[in-house]
C-alpha cells in the first residue's frame, strides 16, 4: 500500500519524544524518510533503534545556527532532497511579567522563535531551489490568546504564528507551503509533566468544548495533512487542534454550559 510521502524527506524537530515523536512515526507510516533533530541524545538514538533505523536521529539545537547548516548538508549529501519540515522543537515557562528573568527569555525566544526563524532559513532555501515543499509550524492555542504566567511563552508562540504569514507569503509564490498549527494541551511531558492518567489529565479541561487532553497522534495528523498533497491549496493558515479551547468561552449561568463549570463564577 503507498503512502502519501513514498520517496520523499521530512524533518521533524523536537521528535524525540512526544508530539515530535507521533509526528515523525506519522510520516515514517506514510512511506517517508524521516530525520529526528532534537538535543536529546539518548532519547532520540533510541528512539531511531527502535524504528529500524525508518527514524533517522541527527542532534540538533534548534537555535544553533551552524547544527542547522549541518543538518541540511547531512540530509541533501544522504537522501539529495526535503520536502517536509515540522518545526515543533519548543519549550515552555511559566512566570508572572514581574518575575520574568532575562535568562528565561533568551532560552524560550531562542528555541520557539529563532529556531522555527532558522529552519526557514536554511531547509526553506534547499525547498526554494527545488521549487516545492511544504513546511508547518508548530504554535499554540497560546498564539490566539495569553494567559495569566505565560506572558514569555505566549509570546513566542503569537511571535511564530506572525512569522508563519510573512513565510507564507515569501515563499508561495516559490512553490513552497508554510502553515502553523496550534494545539490545546497535550498529553506529553510538557503537557502533563505530572504524568497523570485516566479522568486526572482532564481535569483543567472544563472549559474546553471536547472535555479533555489532546493526544500526540492528534497533533501528529494536523502536521502530516498540512505537509501533504492533500492541502496543495492551504498556505497561510492556522490550524486549531485544540479541542475547541481557542473557540470562545462559555458563561457559566446560561444554558448550554458543560456541566464541569455550570454554576461556576
């Protein structure tokens, strides 16, 4: 049975665990040759034993300028084309304004912002070339909104869904896709460090329309479709995979209020 990558290179960032990791098992099911980069090692070698070597693990810091160029050259001298970047690799911070360390923000700002900035630059240039391929960032339902402790990490994901747009239309007119995609919670360690299971993970999400957690298979689908034939058309847009959380709000003392908030303040 043929996939909807048989042949072709994707790069998936951060895919050594989580929702990196579905997205890249994703691509590697639909007959792509997929590479890994990500910063952790030991997780991401693994990771590429355990597939047989279909997951293909390069180290790469998001933010380093030169592990970049060296991913490119790796990839283009190995398999000769890339016709899929991801860029999920990211971290988050949760800190009141006030207490916000600059250190912090040079860290987050780093990886979520200058990295996605950064595989644009270099695998876009390789895809510009060949005059095709897609590209999806990954954001936030953070993107669409802020949140009280989350002003850094909001931030840089309103900061990725702004650079998506300029990519999309910088790079269109090339042959070349760029879309963003926006999950809710997820249920990974950064969106349930506690690693909690069963009705525990859901309980913060009583205000979303669907009740619960995402799964990182969930994620994994919006990225794969957005990076394949399929969304020839799509460029420029935001993807929510979130539940509903990014549709509205519900007012608690009137009708149609899940039963989880209904009579709340």
């Amino acid at each position: 049975m043929s996939g909807r990558f048989d042949g072709k290179v994707a790069i998936v960032t951060g895919a050594a665990r989580g929702m990196g990791e579905a997205t890249a098992r994703l691509f590697a099911q639909e007959g792509a040759k997929v590479i890994v980069g990500d910063v952790l090692e030991k997780e991401g070698k693994t990771l590429s034993e355990a597939t047989g070597g279909a997951l293909e693990f390069v180290k790469l810091d998001v933010s380093s300028e030169a592990d970049w160029i060296a991913l490119v050259d790796h990839v283009m001298a190995r398999h000769g084309r890339i016709d899929a970047l991801v860029n999920n690799a990211a971290v988050t911070h949760f800190a009141p304004l006030e207490e916000l360390q600059a250190d912090d923000i040079d860290r987050v700002l780093s990886i979520n912002v200058k990295g996605a900035m950064l595989g644009l630059k270099h695998v876009g240039k390789v895809m510009l070339d060949a005059g095709r391929g897609a590209i999806v960032n990954i954001s936030s339902v953070d993107g669409f909104r802020g949140a009280n402790t989350l002003a850094l990490y909001s931030s840089s994901k309103w900061a990725v869904r702004g650079l998506t747009k300029t990519a999309a239309l910088e790079f269109g007119p090339r042959g070349v896709r760029v879309n963003s995609v926006h999950p809710g919670g997820v249920d990974t360690a950064m969106g349930n460090p506690q690693g909690q299971t069963g009705e525990e993970r859901n309980w913060a999400y009583g205000r979303v329309p669907l009740q619960r957690i995402g799964e990182p298979h969930e994620i994994a689908a919006a990225s794969v479709f957005l990076c394949s034939d399929d969304a020839s058309y799509i460029a420029g847009a935001e993807l929510a995979v979130d539940g509903g959380w990014a549709a509205g709000y519900y007012h608690s003392y009137l009708p149609g209020a899940p039963a989880a908030i209904a009579g709340t303040n």
